[in-house]
C-alpha cells in the first residue's frame, strides 16, 4: 500500500476522532452571567488538552489495528506519521482556544454594552423626572407667592400707602410668568389644564388691582379692593388642585384626593 495512502486513511482518522469535540466546543454551556464565561474558558482548556491527547492515542491505537505490519512503511515513517498528526492536533486545538475565547471575550463585552445602555437609559429617566419636580415646584411656588404678594397689596392699599407691596407684586409676576413658560414645554396636559385655570383669574384679579391701585383713595375704592379679595381668597383651592396632580405626577401620592374636581 502507498505511503500516501496510508498517510490520507490516518489524517482522516484523526479528523473524525476530533471532529465531534471541536463542533461540541462550538455549543454554549448553559450557565448565565460571568460564571458561564469563566466556566467556558477553563472547559475549552480542559477539553482542548484532553483532545490533544486522546486524538494522538486513538490514531495510534486505530494504525496498529487497521494496518499491524505498517502498512509496508518503516517504523521511521510510521513514527513521522504520528509524530505530524500530533503537531497538527496541538495546532488545531490552539486555534479552536483562541477562536472560543475570543467568543467568550465577546460574550462579555456584549453584556458589559447592555449594562451600559440600560444604565444610560435609567439615567435619562430620572434626569427628566428631577427636571419636571424642579419645574412643579417652582410652579406651584411662584403662583402661591404671586397670589399672596397681590393680597398684601390689597390689604396695604387699604390701610394707605402700598409702595413696598407693589413692587412685590411686580416681582412675582414676572417670576411666576418664568415659571409658566418653563412648565409649558414639560407639564403634562393635565397640569397645564388646571395651571391655565389658576392664571386666568390671577391675571384677571392683577387688572382689577391696577385699576383700582391708580384711583383715588375713596369708599368706592374700598369696596372694589373687597371685590379684589375676593377673587384672589377661592385661588387657594384651585392651587390646591394643581398641587394635588402633581403630586400623584411625580409618585409623591398614589393618587388623587377625594376632593379633587377636574
């Protein structure tokens, strides 16, 4: 028999023997996380130095079988044979560690990437959810404070002089104006549904303040300033409102009062 013949029968023996391994060390263990990736990584040396050791043996074993004189070559030719099937397993199972452990280092670089990107993602949400208690707070505080500075305004035009309270009153409206212009482009529609309907009647009780603020002191002017009151005393339960859907808004409460009236 030809020597290369013999050589291609054991070459091909030996492929077969490590043929099932290598598309065995193909499959992902079953077990999650980190612990799978240094599971994989100390299997894929065991089972690689097992294969390196048992593939030389078993095509030794099956050339004694299959061709017991030899198969008409020399011992020298016989042990070159075996000696090149040996180097060409050591080879192929250093390829097949670098190719597994590149997956594995793979597997971890994706996990890594999805902690990240969930982290990221996390991040954002509660940067919105601070930015819009931020933005409530300031709301329903300046509105509240808007309301209080044009009582005290009213009541001081009452008893005479106002000049310190009017410029109160300058103030926080236009704070309180700042603090709209930031919610309407964060609030919800509900918020900014009950928020129009506090600023309808600050703005109408601001006009009859100004308008009775520039006339003379008179009785007239004392119940016109009644009447300003008057319309600022019932904002406190509409403000109440307001406060009461943003807090179920930002999960302070579970949700809205009993009395709460849309």
């Amino acid at each position: 028999m030809a020597v290369k013949q013999v050589a291609a029968d054991f070459g091909m023996h030996a492929l077969t023997l490590s043929g099932p391994t290598i598309t065995g060390l193909r499959r992902p263990l079953d077990v999650p996380g980190e612990l799978s990736n240094r599971c994989t990584r100390s299997t894929y040396r065991g089972v690689n130095g097992g294969l390196r050791a048992c593939s030389l043996l078993s095509v030794q074993q099956w050339f004694l079988a299959e061709y017991p004189s030899g198969g008409g070559m020399s011992g020298a030719t016989v042990s070159l044979i075996v000696a090149i099937v040996g180097v060409l397993g050591t080879l192929a199972s250093t390829v097949i560690t670098q190719a597994l452990s590149q997956r594995a280092r793979l597997r971890e670089l994706e996990q890594a990437e999805r902690v990240r990107v969930a982290e990221q993602k996390a991040s954002a949400e509660q940067r919105k959810v601070d930015q819009l208690r931020s933005c409530y707070v300031q709301l329903n505080a300046r509105a509240r404070h808007y309301r209080d500075a044009m009582l005290a305004h009213a009541y001081a035009l009452k008893l005479g002089s106002a000049d310190t309270e009017a410029v109160e009153v300058s103030t926080a409206r236009r704070a309180q104006r700042d603090a709209r212009n930031e919610a309407q482009m964060i609030a919800s529609e509900e918020v900014l549904t009950v928020e129009n309907r506090v600023n309808l009647q600050l703005t109408f009780a601001y006009r009859h303040l100004m308008e009775v603020a520039r006339e003379p002191e008179s009785s007239a002017r004392l119940t016109q300033l009644d009447h300003v009151i008057g319309l600022l005393d019932p904002l406190i339960e509409k403000l109440e409102h307001m406060q009461a859907l943003m807090r179920v808004e930002l999960g302070v409460a579970q949700e809205l009062p009993v009395w709460y009236d849309p």
